[in-house]
C-alpha cells in the first residue's frame, strides 16, 4: 500500500534524475513483457481507455486504521473537557486556574488531533470515489483527474514514463510532465499497479496502455482480455465489491486476515459513500466521443468471453 500522491504529495519542481533516465520507457518501444490489464480497466473502446488510479485497491484502510483513532481521541478529548467544566464552579480559585491552564493544553492538542488526522482523513473518505485516467488514442491526449478534482489534459507523447522505486521492493510507473527544456520535473502521474520487481505487473498494465496508444493492430487483442472491468464509472462500488478489491491486495493472506479484511471493507464503504463520483468535464466527453457499434466497447455490459491467456502471443 502506498499513499504518495494523495496523503503525501509528490515531490516536483526538480531537476530530472539520471535514475529516472536510465529507467525511463519510450511510448514507442515494447519493453520485453507481456501486456496485462491487470484488473484496472473501467472503460476501453476504439477512442479511450479508461483506468482506475493506484490509490483505488487500498481505499478505506487508512480510515478504518486512523480514522477510529481519531474519534477515540476526540471522544476522549471532549469527555475530559466536559469533565473539567463540571469541577471548575465548585473548586478554590487556585484550582480554577490550573484547570483553565489544563483545559487550555487539552484543547491545542485537540487542535492537533483534529488537524492531523482530519486532513488526512478528508483527502480519502471525503474526496472522490476514484481518480480515473483516461488515455485517447485517437487524439493521442491523456486525460488525468487530479486528487484536487481539477483534470490535467496533455498530448501522450509529451509524457516522460519512468520506473520509479517506493521503497524496498515496490514499484511503480510513473508519467512525469516536464518543462519546455525536459529537464525539469513539474508533474507527476503514476499508473495503476505498484508491485514487486519480480512480478512486473506494473510494467504489465503499462504495456497494456502503451500498445492501446501506439500499436492499432494490438487493439483486438487487448480487448479480448478483458473478462471484467471496474464498474465505478458513474456509481459507487458494492460492500462486496470493495471487499473483493482487499482480498485481491492480500492475495494468500486474504483467509487468515479475515477479520482484518472485514474491518477494512467497512472504512472503504464508508470513504465510498463520503466520497464523489468524478464527473469529466464537458470538454473532454465531447473529446472522447465513441462510435455506436464499437466493437471492442468493453464496460460493464460489454465484456470479453473467458479465454486462455497461455496461448497469447507478445
């Protein structure tokens, strides 16, 4: 699980890396793995595909771990406060001034509390359901919804893709938007999937993307993946979806951690509900047109038949 992005912002306004030079994935060169959808699709057609953002999979966790904290805290805040208001009318004026100078240390750290873990809070359960990414092959513009609800709208071949490491071995595709120089970084707009090295999903879901935008032949193909999508377009998930989306996170561990899961599931449903369904500006849908009779839609209504997937060629 990792937050950065929405809890903690990425770091910008830096002088490229020669890191992320030397990791760096032209949108014109396949890059030695089999492409996956790897579960993110909400949408695909013949003019855009559509993917969940990376902090979709683990929404909810940190509500339920902080979030109960944080009313405990509070609670207990509050009921001490009230319990030195009640005491203050019948004590000397010696104690009446150190309860004023106790009440007074409870109420900052109050303040702390509240806005320590209230903001955080409110960047997750009380924000947007999901952060789509939208990639047009027809106009070749990618369309990013920002954490802030504004979307940022940049042709695809100004990105700059790059591996980037979060920490031990966890991975993850980054699109970085550049200055007029390309040596600046102003920008940044990871993928979906964050992984393990030996895994490669991540790089998986990127070639998905990358041969949607730039390999029209592939596009049968990539659609012939898709067996489900990501139903969180225009509604808000199910208890048991959402639930679902955990397990697949713990993967092995899912059964043992039940009771884990089950609590998680319950902050996710209620950062859901809390949360906004992000809506596209009207600039972008008329940008994003798809013909009636597409035949590679693939929504919730349109999905591919089950195949083997052993048998398909890079």
């Amino acid at each position: 699980m990792d937050n950065r992005g929405l809890i903690q912002k990425y770091k910008v306004n830096y002088p490229l890396t020669q890191d992320e030079i030397y990791r760096h994935l032209p949108q014109n060169k396949r890059c030695g793995v089999k492409p996956w959808y790897q579960l993110s699709v909400i949408r695909m057609n013949s003019t855009y595909l559509e993917c969940i953002d990376k902090f979709f999979w683990h929404k909810g966790v940190f509500t339920s771990i902080g979030g109960i904290p944080f009313l405990v805290f509070v609670g207990g805040f509050i009921s001490v406060l009230i319990i030195m208001a009640l005491r203050y009318s019948g004590s000397s004026p010696s104690e009446q001034q150190k309860t004023i100078l106790v009440s007074i240390a409870y109420i900052a750290m109050l303040v702390f509390v509240v806005c320590f873990f209230g903001s955080a809070l409110k960047k997750e359960a009380f924000n947007y359901t999901h952060y789509p990414l939208r990639f047009n092959r027809r106009n070749r513009m990618v369309y990013v919804f920002r954490t802030d609800g504004t979307v940022l709208a940049k042709p695809w071949d100004e990105f700059y893709f790059t591996l980037s490491n979060l920490g031990e071995d966890t991975w993850e595709v980054r699109g970085l938007i550049l200055n007029d120089k390309r040596d600046t970084v102003l920008e940044v707009c990871p993928l979906s999937i964050h992984d393990s090295f030996k895994s490669r999903n991540f790089l998986k879901q990127w070639e998905f993307i990358r041969r949607y935008m730039e390999e029209p032949d592939e596009l049968p193909k990539l659609a012939d993946q898709i067996e489900y999508v990501m139903d969180v377009a225009d509604r808000r998930e199910s208890f048991g979806k959402g639930m679902k989306c955990l397990e697949l996170e713990l993967g092995s561990l899912a059964i043992l951690a039940l009771p884990l899961t089950l609590f998680n599931a319950i902050g996710r449903m209620f950062a859901m509900l809390m949360s906004k369904i992000p809506q596209w500006p009207n600039e972008v849908e008329v940008q994003c047109q798809i013909d009636p009779n597409d035949p590679y839609l693939r929504d919730q209504d349109h999905l591919a038949p089950p195949i083997d997937y052993e048998d398909v060629e890079d």
